[in-house]
C-alpha cells in the first residue's frame, strides 16, 4: 500500500531530526570512553579536523541523495542503477545489525534508570553489572521493552511519530545535558578534567587512534547505512544541505564535548582510570553518583538523558528499514514495523548472551555482541560510506550543486567527493581488516 511521501513540517523539525539520529550512545557512551583511551586532547583535535572536512562530504551526499530522490535507501539507488539494489539493502542490513547490539545497550540503560528512579542503587557496581549483564531474562526483556519504545514512533508514522518524538526529547536532553555539565564543573576534579579533554600530549598521537577517530565521526553522525539519506528524503525542497549538514556536525560535537565535560570532572574527581573502557558509565560513573550530593536525582537525569539520546537514534535505525520496507515489499507501515521488530528481537537474544550464557561462543575471536560491533564498525561503515561516495561523485551529475551549492568550496568538496574522501575510507577499511 503506497502512503503519501511524508516531508518535515519545519526546517527545526528536520535539525532535530537529523540531530536525534546523530546524538546517541555514540556521543555520551563511546565517545568519552575512546577519547579516554587515546590520549584526550589530540584525540579530541584530530577527531574535530576529520569531521569538520572529511565527514562532511559523505554527509552531504547522503543528505543530497534522500533530497533529490525522494525515496528510501534501497529505491534511491535503484534510481541511480537498478544494479545498484542490491547495495541499498547492503546498507539496510547494516543499520539492523547495529540495532541489534545498540538495542541490548538500551536495555542496560533502562535498568539503570529504574534502579536510580526506584532509590535501589547497587553498593558496588563493579560486581552488580556483570551479573546483571550475564542474566538469561531481564536483559531479554528489557532490550525488547527498548525496542517497542523506538517503534511506537514510526509505527504511528514521520509527523505524528518521529517528528514528535524528536521536538521533545531533543530540547530535553539539550538542557539536562547542560545542567549535569555545570554540575560537574563545580566538583575538584573539573580543573583536571578539562585539561585532560583540551590540552594535547602529542606524543599520543598514531594511526590507530586517527583510524579510531574516523570510525566514531561516521557513527556518531549516522553515515553510510542509509539513515541520514532517509531523513534527508522527508527534507523540504528549499533546504540548503551544506548549511544544515554543518548545524548538524556543530549540534552533535557540542554534545559529545558536552558530554566529555559531565563525564571526566566526576572522573578525575575520584581518582578513576579516564581510560576505563565501555564500562565507564556503567561501571565506574554509577559508582562515584553514589558518592555524590544529590546521588539519587544526579543518575536518574543521567540515565533519563542517556535514553532519549539511544531513543532517538534508534527510532531513526528502524525507520531506515522501515522506509525501505514499506517501498519494496508493499508493505503497510504498521506491518513494516512489527515484522522489523520482530527480527531485530530475535537477532537481539544472541547479543544479550554475549554478556552469560554466550561469552565463550565465539565468531572470529569475538562474542556475538562483539562481532556485530566490529563487523559494524569496521567494515560496513567504511566501505558503505565508500561507495556511497563514489556512486554519488560518479553516476549523479546534479550532486555538485545540491549537495555542495556553488563556487570554490563546492568543487574542492566536489573533488573530495570524487576522489580523496573514498581512497580514505577503502584505506580505512583494509587497515581495519588488517
Ligand atoms: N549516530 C548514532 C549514535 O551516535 C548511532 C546511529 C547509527 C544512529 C546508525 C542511526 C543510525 O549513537
């Protein structure tokens, strides 16, 4: 059943949108922790180079391909070349594969949130969280209680659901984000916080971490699975893409920076490792809230803020494949959705395993959870991103102008799109691989 082609009712509407697709886990979870693990402020300044002129450009493409086709993923490239089908639902699997482990991470959050809300906060996280990570149920329940929270949205449709969603978390979340911040800057630990987040060491400076740095630049800002051509796809004709892409990247860096400024004041404040790992906000955040002024309010909001970051990011994974769905299987809406969920469910419980009764099942080396993760991350993104660039610079002609406007910053992007930013992310992939 064909539905009206939906469009963002404002401008605003679409920023925080696009906004809400880019700032998830991505920004207050990953990228605290990684920009912990290698060295803080080169981390930081290599990581703001490589999106302000190198991500840029596949964002802009993508934004451009939605805008000027119309059409969800799979139909936008099959419009460029039917051979191409087959690579549009390349990048729909992608978005799956990482809702499948971005969705167990939400479950966790919900946990999280209930324990803070309902004032039964672990003496020692340490040991609470693997237990409670390695559950056979409750993790189960929860990463689907997280999905069916994502899905009302774009089951009840892109205004009525998504739209909605976003013109109220995101403002939220701005704020709650700004008050925990001031927060954390009036604890002992900000002075050294801060200089570990804005002053260089750079003999920390080496390939893997420019690799690293590149790899979360096309996560956190949802390039190359399709999610940022789909919302492009609901964008009002007159929408100027290198401007809006631009506010895109100000909006999502400033969170993660934000982020940064809540997370390593506490950190420093207790002494704590900032290289701690994926665990910094499960483990050893929860633990120094406990031992803070306002312990129960301070991880509630934490939590609070955390999930309608992951809402919104996950309600954009689903609505990638929804659209795709909906297009190419003749699918109604409603019936894309469940089916979605229902697989992302299934493919989910191994993920959840991964933390118990899983852990010694291994794919190369790596849990389920893992896998996805790497294969994710690693591959996917770099390659999708790739030829996402290639296909754009080469086979669309009107891209120069759409997604760049005109004059000299429009053909050197044009020649980036072309050439440079590809061999970067090919250059990226077999270094991953390698
Ligand atoms: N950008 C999101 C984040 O940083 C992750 C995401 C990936 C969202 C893919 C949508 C699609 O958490």
């Amino acid at each position: 059943m064909e539905e009206k082609r939906a469009e963002w009712s404002s401008h605003i509407s679409f920023i925080l949108a696009t906004v809400g697709s880019a700032v998830g886990l991505g920004n207050v979870w990953r990228f605290p922790y990684i920009m912990g693990k290698y060295g803080g402020a080169v981390f930081l300044f290599t990581y703001l180079f490589l999106i302000a002129f190198i991500c840029i450009v596949p964002l802009c493409a993508e934004l451009a391909l939605g805008k000027m086709s119309r059409k969800d993923t799979v139909s936008a490239f099959s419009l460029i070349n039917p051979k191409l089908k087959g690579f549009g639902w390349l990048c729909v699997i992608t978005v799956v594969l990482i809702s499948c482990f971005y969705f167990v991470v939400g479950g966790w959050i919900l946990q999280y949130l209930w324990l803070f809300i309902t004032n039964n906060i672990p003496e020692n996280f340490s040991q609470y969280f693997p237990v409670f990570a390695s559950g056979t149920v409750v993790p189960v329940i929860l990463t689907i209680l997280f999905l069916i929270l994502c899905a009302v949205f774009p089951f009840r449709g892109v205004n009525k659901g998504i739209e909605k969603a976003n013109n109220i978390m995101m403002p939220l979340l701005a704020l709650m984000l700004v008050l925990l911040a001031i927060y954390s800057l009036t604890l002992p630990g900000a002075k050294e916080g801060l200089e570990f987040m804005f002053k260089p060491d750079f003999s920390k400076f080496d390939s893997t971490m420019v690799l690293t740095a590149l790899g979360q630049a096309l996560f956190t800002l949802s390039i190359g699975m399709g999610a940022i051509l789909t919302y492009g796809s609901y964008m009002k004709k007159d929408t100027k893409i290198l401007k809006s892409s631009y506010t895109l990247i100000g909006f999502d860096t400033t969170v993660s920076l934000l982020s940064g400024i809540m997370i390593f004041p506490i950190v420093f404040s207790f002494g704590v490792e900032p290289t701690a790992g994926p665990t910094l906000i499960f483990i050893s955040l929860p633990e120094m809230f406990s031992q803070l002024p306002f312990a129960q309010a301070l991880g509630a909001l934490f939590f609070i803020l955390i999930l309608f970051a992951a809402v919104t990011s996950g309600i954009s994974m689903l609505e990638t494949a929804i659209a795709s769905m909906i297009e190419n299987f003749n699918l109604t809406r409603k019936k894309a959705t469940v089916i979605l969920s229902v697989f992302i469910a299934l493919v989910s419980i191994p993920s959840v395993f991964s933390f118990g009764i899983m852990k010694d099942f291994l794919i190369f080396g790596k849990t389920f959870f893992d896998f996805l993760d790497f294969i994710t991350s690693n591959i996917l993104l770099p390659l999708n991103t790739a030829i996402i660039c290639l296909v754009a610079g080469w086979l669309v002609k009107s891209i120069k102008k759409e997604a760049f406007g005109e004059g000299i910053i429009s053909n050197i992007f044009y020649f980036l799109l072309k050439t440079i930013v590809p061999l970067i992310f090919i250059i990226v992939l077999v270094a991953g691989l390698i």
